[in-house]
C-alpha cells in the first residue's frame, strides 16, 4: 500500500526526562524548519515546547500516563510522518513496555524514527523531508486473514 506524506509532516517529539534538555536544544537549534511542521509531543516534552520556546505542539498524555501509547496508536492510523524519540538507555523506565510498543510501531508501519540527536539530524536535513514523499507501508493483508483456528 503506498503512503503520501505531505510536504507539511507530523513530526511526533518524545523525550525521557534526563534527554528533555538535549530535546529542547535540538529543537531551537532546528526551530526554522521543525516550525514548518505540525508537531506533536508527549504531555512534559510538549508543555516545555510551549514554555520554553514559545512553539506550538499538539500535546499528548505524559509518556508513563498513556502518551506513548497515544503516539502509536496515531502512527498506525498513519497521523504521524516521524517519530523522534530521544530515549534513555542508561536509565529504567516504568513504561518500558510502552516504550517498546511504541518503536514497534514505528517499525511495522515503515515511519522514519530517529533515537538519537545524530540520527534525528540526518532524518530533518534529507532531502526527502522538502516535499512530498510516497512510500510503501507494508501489506498486513494476509496476516489479518489468516485462519486462526488452527493455532
């Protein structure tokens, strides 16, 4: 099935508590082009979005309360282009299987998801980021008709 992202992405921003700082410089370093999109965040990340930087962000549930949920759940409804999350690995999360489910996500339906400060600047300085992109998300068909009876 191809997928067409608009010129204009959704760019969803997750960041765990000790990668907040490192988010919001990231963000004011690139505040000229991430302002041509439409962000999104989980509940902290985006309250500081608008506090600290007087940025627009559509504002999810905290990331423990539901948020990372929330962002899956509107990557596989396809209302989200790109997923940056700035995670911690150094660190034990209570929602970790959120965590999990929510890069899932992001892999299953084919979406760019950068992890890191590098990664997230080659994935907004590619030149498929400047206009319209079309991609093919992968075919489920056959894994939503399979006979389960026999399992």
């Amino acid at each position: 099935m191809e997928r067409r992202l608009q010129q204009r992405k959704r760019i969803a921003l997750v960041a765990h508590d000790h990668k907040k700082k490192e988010m919001l410089e990231w963000i004011e370093y690139n505040r000229a082009f991430l302002s041509e999109h439409e962000l999104l965040a989980t509940g902290t990340t985006g309250r500081l979005i608008e506090s600290q930087l007087g940025m627009p962000a559509v504002k999810l549930q905290s990331g423990p309360l539901g948020g990372d949920q929330q962002v899956g759940a509107k990557i596989s409804e396809g209302e989200i282009d790109v997923l940056i999350f700035l995670w911690d690995p150094l660190e034990s999360q209570p929602h970790d299987p959120d965590v999990k489910a929510l890069l899932r996500m992001a892999v299953v339906w084919n979406i760019p998801v950068a992890c890191n400060r590098s990664s997230a600047d080659f994935i907004i300085s590619s030149p498929l980021m400047m206009g319209d992109y079309e991609y093919l998300t992968p075919d489920y068909s056959g894994y939503l008709t399979r006979d389960t009876t026999a399992e």
